[in-house]
C-alpha cells in the first residue's frame, strides 16, 4: 500500500510534468533549463519575473550542473533559480543549488517529463537511469538485483530509493530472479 | 521446551517491555526521561545511555558494520559543531551515569576522558579534530551501544543532517541523510494523516536543554540481528518466509521482539537534537516465560492493523506467532 | 518548565553610561550549563523568594562550559522596576535565574552571517559572534548606536577586527544597510536585535531586496514560553468541588494539588495525554495537539496547559 504522495518526500513534481511561477520578490533570477522543451517553461518563468533575469539552455545534466555552480559562486541573496528539464535532470540540479545553500524559498523546479527516474540502489549503491514509476520495477546496473522503486527521494542525492522486491520470495535463490512478474508488484499490495 | 536461558538474564530483567495495554497504534507517546519503568521482570530507564552486557560484542559488531559499509556514518559540513557538542553530551552522560568506569575530567576546553570499559584515556581539545584520534562522532559512537542521529533545527523544520546508524530496523541512514523529518518518515503509513509525525515535529522543536525525553518503538526481528538495514534486506528477507517453515521451538528461538528506546536530547551550544535510538532484542521463549509480557504480546499482534504489521514486516508470520504465544497460556 | 538557578553576582561593570553588566557565577564556582547563542535567561529581579518581575537577558559571555552567566542591562526609568533593581545589585548579591533558553540561534548551514545590532540589542549578536570566531563562520557585523554609548564595542573589536561597522547616524545607516543587504553572497542568514523600530527598518529593507524569510531573524525574547495566565476556577462535576487555579499553576498542577489523578506525559500539551472533557465554559487552548475543529468544538481540553477563557471552567470530572 502506498501512502498519498504528498506525505512523502516525492515533490509533486516528480510525479508530474510542473510550471511553477517566478517569485516576485526575486532581485535577479536565472533560468536553468536542460532540453528544448525546458526552454519554453524557462521563458514563461522568466517572463512572470519582476527581476532581470538570465536563460542558460542547456543540452545535458552535467553542462547544468556546471553553469548552477558558476551562478551560485556569484549570486546574491535575492536571487531565485530556476532548474527546468527532465525529472533526471532536475533531481541532481536542485540538489546541488541546495548542497550550495539555497533553501526551498529561492528555488523553482520545472519537470518537462518524469517518465524516467534515478533510482539509488539500496544493497549496492549503483544508480539506475531507467523508464519507470513509483511503484515500478527496475534492473539494477549495479548488482542486477531487481528493486521496486520507493515513494522516497533523496534531496541530497536526487534519487528514488530502490530495494530488491523478490527478497521474501521463498526460493528466490534456486528459481533466480527473473521468475517474478513484474505486473504483481507493480501498484502495491 | 528448553529449561536452559538462551540469554544473559540482565537481557531479560532489563528488557524495556514496549506495550502499555494490549493495543498499539501510532501516537505521540512521548515522557520526559530519564525515569525508571518497573516491569514483571525487571525494570528498564534509569538512564540516557544504557550500557549492558552486550556492550563490547555490540560495539565491535558496529566497527565491522561501519568497516564493511562506510555510507552508515555521515556529516554533512555544518553539523561539525553538533557533532562535538554530542560527544561532549554523551561522555558527560556516561561519566555521570558509570563513575566508577567512565569520567570526563576538565572544565574546558581541555579534557580527558577515561572509559576503563575499554582501557581508554582520551585527552582533547574541544573544538579541536588534531586532539582526536577520530571525528568526534564516529569517536563517542565508540563508546555507547546507541545508534546516533543528529538533527538540526532551521527554517522551521527539523533535519537529519548527521548521525552513525549501524542497527536500523528496515530504514536506510545512508540515502536519509540531509532529508527533513518528514520526509524521512514518509514511507510509515498512517503517521501524517493521523497528526502523529507533526506533532512530534512540533514537539520537538520545543525541546529545552538539560529536559531529555524519551519514546519506544518496536518490531519483530528474526535471528538475534541488530544489522536489519534496507541495504542488508536481501540478507534477511529471506528469514521472513522462511520462519513459517522452522518447528515451535526453533520459532521460540529465533523470532524476537524488538524495542527501540529513543531519546530527544536538545545540545547545548549547536542547539542540534540527538536522537538515541538503542536496540534491545528479546527471542519470544523467553518473552513467554513472562505470563503478562506473554499475554500482552499476542493481543497486541493479534489486533495490529494490516498497514502497519505490513510497514512493520510482520505480516507474512504475525499468525504464527499469536498462534505460538497463546500455545504458550500457562 | 525551566530549571531554577541560585546565582551570585561575581562583579559589576557600569563603564558605559546607563548599561550595567554583570557577571553571575555559582556560588561553589562550578561550571554553568552551556548554551546556544543567542540564548536568554529570566533574572528575577527582586529578593529571592519574592513575587517580583521576570526579565528576559541575553547571555553575553562564552556558551561553552561558562564559568559565569554575564548579562548587560540598559537602566529604564520608566519600566516595570527591573533595569532599576539589577542597576542596584551589588557583588556577592543573590540572584535566582532561569536555566537558559534559546530562541535566537545562528543557523548552522548558514554560508555567512550578517548580524545587525541596535542598541543595547547588541547582547545576543555579541554571543553570535564568539561562536562565529570559534567556529571560523564567515560574518559580518553592523551596530547601530548613539554616539558615546555604545555597549560592547571592545568586545565587538576584538573579536570582529574589520567585520565589524559602527553607525551613529540615522541616514547614513540607511544607506549602508541598504547597500549591505544587497551584496551578500547567497547563503547568508540575517540576523538582528534592537528597538523594535529599528527590527522592522533591518526586516522591510531586507524583504523588499528579495530576501526570503527563511533568512531572516528577529530576536522575541521568551516567544516560547507560554504565560502564567489568568487565574480562574475548574468546577467538578462529579464531586461539586472547586478548585481554584491561581495565575502561574496549570489546571493539571492544581487538579493534581486537589488529589485527582489525571493520565499525563509530556505536561507540554504536546502528547494529547491529559485531555479531559469540559461540560460548561469556554476554554482557552494552548495546546498542539486538538485540531481547529475541535478546538471549535470546546467539550475537551489539555489540562497542562490550556486554561479557561472566563473565571470558570466545568470538568467532567
């Protein structure tokens, strides 16, 4: 049984695509966005700003990353981020403007899509990029174990916790793991 | 039935029996501490930190969990004061609760600490990590049975931000670390909804140094396992449909209830709570040879609502083991 | 709630005009509990044993095994008589004060702290700024004050070298406030204590330059602390008694006192423990555990800490 999403530590967000309004407070804001698609949610938020704004358009994660970094050595209290792209990509964005000392107040998140998810795997660490759901089933890269994907998401590490979902199956280990249907654990019991 | 004891008597005399009456829901069951508890065997609670005679096996059982899997300790950078503000607290508790084993001598900044238990002699800085052979909290995680979590209190909310968790039951430290209090309870079912968790929340941060409090939790655990993590799970899931298999005396032996008696301890200087969790397992046959412990176990399990014998991970055998405990009416 | 201690006064510094400090030690010289900066304690200010008025008092001094409480009091002639009688100790008097309580502490994650002093407001920034320096936080510090008169101002030197400015005019700290608010590195907290003007000017400023309020703090002396409240009556129902409950005494205190026996926990209002059913008056909840709705309701309350909105209260009890 999962509980109701919004009592847990899943935002709303990483349940489904987001466009959050720009905080009329804000002194300066930045726009992170990582796909096309992202822009246009970036030019909406930075439209309904009060404050100059920036727009990085970005084709990958790791540029993201990057460019957050670079905004967060210069920026002054005031200012409000925006991280807009794929829930993989925003997870670890909004984790690094936090770990650099943002607090909720001065960040917007944006998802385009949360069809795919990071999911940390429990047993062995590995973290698995993957089409899934909460609730959903995934092959880890690291240890191959199967993990149900768990209404819990690090803020720090921006992933889904992941645990193997056949370790009570009597006989796991003389049947193997590839036996159990996915579709029986898929919604929760 | 064996007339042998499978443990340590002081385990059972001292075993912090978890249930009130013979029904358990989620509440805020809160006391101040410490205070002690009489029970049918024993009584439990005279103290913060408890030390008892698993303290050396326990302690060395927590090096090789640290050793084998490093992710169960964690500090993220600005909880460094909380930390030495921990060890300072929890040495100053032991010393004051085991004179004749353990002291802190000094009034600051310069100390000693002498823990005869395990043949040590400490001098150090406060403040100062050159003075310590270790971090100050991996180092007074070496000196206590208790499992640490250090919560810092901004912007409203608590967070756990720092902590050495080596006997979590089902919960993993390691992916929890830097979430909020709620977010960290989020996958116990029934808490928001019912107020519970914001409640505690609130009470907590209303907490005053040198005015500890103190609540028990439980579950089942099978095997005398203190290790019973979320990164451990395929280690001992296993155990759980493979209890409905084993004999009525092997059951006895084997399926333990657990009891977690955690303390909220507001620190001084950081203004950071710790929180205690300190694990005690006692195996059902000997559980049974205390008729109310006995009685009051099997009622309890026989009305726990599913969600929660699910979250707990009892419910694939909790019939079982009603069924064993009422075989065992005197 | 908090733990009483007897205190005596280890020596007096009246330097600045109208500010006196006072060092408060134990009378076997141990050492006192620590606290959080920031922190504040309730100075009786009268004879021992006396109804006279509390007066919260930031500590000043080191939080880390103190081996003295210091406090510095501004004398207010037209106060309640507590300025005046601390103003009139002298050393080797006794003074009883409350174990002490934080509610202005600096925020650990804080990437740099920006404190903002007013006056005699300077007594809890001083002791966010001996943990700064211990701590080796990055902080800078602003003290408003009258020309002359300005408490701490050694201390505050030594101990924030260039981080520290001193403003003795209305307009130019204005400006310079203005200007500040606006170049700090994201990350800061803001921290200030003053004349309650002089916290609204730091706040406004600092919201209308886009600071969330997450970052802001305003030292409220003893917000936490709930009131003695007014006295009142608790009829009950079953046995016709009347118990009065004086101002100071909670209702579960003097059930107790009376020699009724209430189920309780955490006598904070907190573990929901103590709730007993009211069958006629109002009650007045402090308590966090009723929802609004019930609340509304008015048939039950936490007997440790809610009271009766009028003189009377009936318990069916």
């Amino acid at each position: 049984m999962n509980p109701a999403l919004e009592l847990t530590s899943v935002p709303a967000w990483a349940v489904r695509p987001s466009t959050p309004p720009c905080d009329p407070a804000a002194t300066a804001c930045t726009a992170v966005a990582v796909g096309a698609e992202a822009v246009d949610v970036a030019t909406t938020w930075l439209a309904g700003a009060v404050a100059p704004g920036r727009l990085h358009a970005l084709a990958s994660t790791d540029e993201a990353l990057a460019v957050v970094d670079a905004e967060l050595a210069e920026a002054r209290v005031g200012w409000r981020l925006l991280v807009a792209g794929p829930l993989t990509a925003v997870l670890p964005l909004r984790a690094r403007a936090l770990a650099g000392g943002l607090v909720d107040a001065e960040l917007s998140v944006a998802t385009t899509t949360t069809d795919d998810l990071l999911v940390t795997c429990a047993h062995c660490a590995a973290v698995t990029s993957a089409p899934t759901h909460v609730g959903g089933v995934v092959p880890c890269v690291g240890c191959d174990r199967r993990l149900l994907v768990h209404h819990h998401v690090s803020r720090r590490q921006g992933t889904f916790l992941g645990y193997q979902v056949d370790a009570e199956q009597w006989g796991t280990e003389q049947w193997g793991t590839g036996q159990w249907e996915t579709e029986r654990w898929e919604e929760g019991a | 039935m064996t007339t042998q004891p499978s443990v340590d008597r002081a385990l059972v005399t001292g075993f912090p029996f978890p249930f009130p009456t013979d029904r358990y829901r989620y509440t805020t069951n809160v006391e101040p501490a410490p205070r002690v508890v009489g029970t049918p065997a024993g009584q439990w609670g005279a103290s913060v930190v408890d030390v008892d005679g698993e303290y050396h096996r326990e302690l060395v059982e927590r090096a090789a969990v640290l050793e084998r899997d490093p992710s169960r300790y964690a500090v993220l950078d600005h909880m460094a004061p909380a930390c030495w503000d921990t060890m300072l607290t929890l040495m100053r508790e032991l010393a004051a609760t085991y004179p004749d084993v353990m002291s802190l001598d000094g009034d600051g900044p310069s100390y000693v600490w002498t823990n005869r238990l395990l043949d040590v002699e400490q001098p150090f800085t406060y403040a100062r990590p050159s003075t310590l052979p270790d971090e100050p909290l991996r180092y007074v995680a070496g000196q206590v049975q208790e499992d640490l979590v250090l919560l810092d209190q901004r912007d409203g909310d608590l967070w756990g931000d720092a902590g050495l968790v080596t006997f979590a039951a089902d919960w993993s430290f390691g992916f929890d670390v830097g979430m909020s209090f709620l977010e960290i309870h989020g996958p116990v079912p029934r808490l928001r909804e019912t107020g519970v968790i914001t409640r505690a929340r609130e009470f907590i941060m209303r907490l005053q140094p040198g005015a500890p409090y103190r609540r028990t939790n439980w579950t089942l655990t099978i095997g005398r396992q203190l290790d019973v993590s979320t990164e451990r799970y395929p280690e001992w899931g296993p155990d759980r449909p493979r209890i409905l298999t084993v004999d009525d005396t092997t059951f006895g032996r084997e399926v333990h209830l657990r009891t977690e008696v955690q303390h909220l301890v507001r620190l001084e200087e950081s203004g950071a709570v710790l929180f205690l969790i300190r694990t005690y397992l006692l195996p059902f046959e000997e559980l049974a040879r205390v008729e109310p412990w006995r009685a009051t176990t099997a009622a309890v399990l026989a009305d726990l609502p599913d969600d929660i014998a699910d979250y707990k991970g009892v419910a694939g055998y909790r019939d079982r083991a009603v069924t064993w405990l009422h075989a065992r009416t005197p | 709630m908090s733990t009483s201690l007897s205190l005596v006064v280890a020596a007096v510094d009246d330097t600045v005009p109208g500010v006196r400090s006072v060092r408060l030690v134990r009378p076997d010289g141990g050492t006192l509990p620590g606290f959080t900066p920031g922190s504040h304690v309730l100075v009786t200010c009268g004879p021992p044993g006396t109804s006279a008025v509390a007066n919260a008092y930031s500590l000043t001094g080191d939080s880390v095994a103190p081996r003295a409480y210091t406090i510095s009091v501004l004398r207010l002639d037209a106060g309640r008589g507590g300025s005046r009688w601390v103003h009139a100790l002298a050393t080797g008097d006794r003074v009883e004060v409350t174990s002490p309580r934080s509610a202005f502490p600096p925020v650990l994650a804080a990437r740099r702290h920006l404190l903002v002093a007013g006056g005699i407001g300077v007594t809890p920034i001083l002791s966010h700024l001996r943990s700064a320096v211990r701590w080796g936080r990055d902080v800078e510090v602003l003290y408003a004050h009258r020309p002359g008169a300005a408490a701490h101002l050694e201390d505050l030197r030594d101990l924030a070298g260039d981080a520290l400015t001193c403003l003795t005019d209305r307009t130019a700290l204005g400006d310079h406030l203005e200007r500040r608010l606006a170049d700090q590195p994201v990350g800061t907290h803001l921290y200030t204590c003053g004349p309650a003007g002089f916290m609204d000017t730091v706040t406004l400023a600092a919201r209308r330059l886009g600071w969330p309020d997450e970052r802001i703090h305003v030292e409220h002396f003893g917000v936490d602390d709930l009131d003695p409240g007014e006295s009142f009556e608790a009829v009950l129902r079953a046995s016709g008694r009347t118990v009065p409950v004086p101002s100071g005494t909670s209702l579960l205190d003097a059930l107790e006192g009376a020699g009724l026996s209430v189920p309780n926990l955490c006598r904070q209002g907190v573990c929901g423990e103590c709730r007993v059913r009211v069958a006629a008056g109002t009650p007045l909840h402090r308590d966090l555990v009723l929802s609004d709705a019930e609340k509304a309701a008015a048939d039950t309350l936490l007997c440790c800490v809610s009271r009766a909105a009028d003189d009377r209260l009936e318990l069916d009890l």
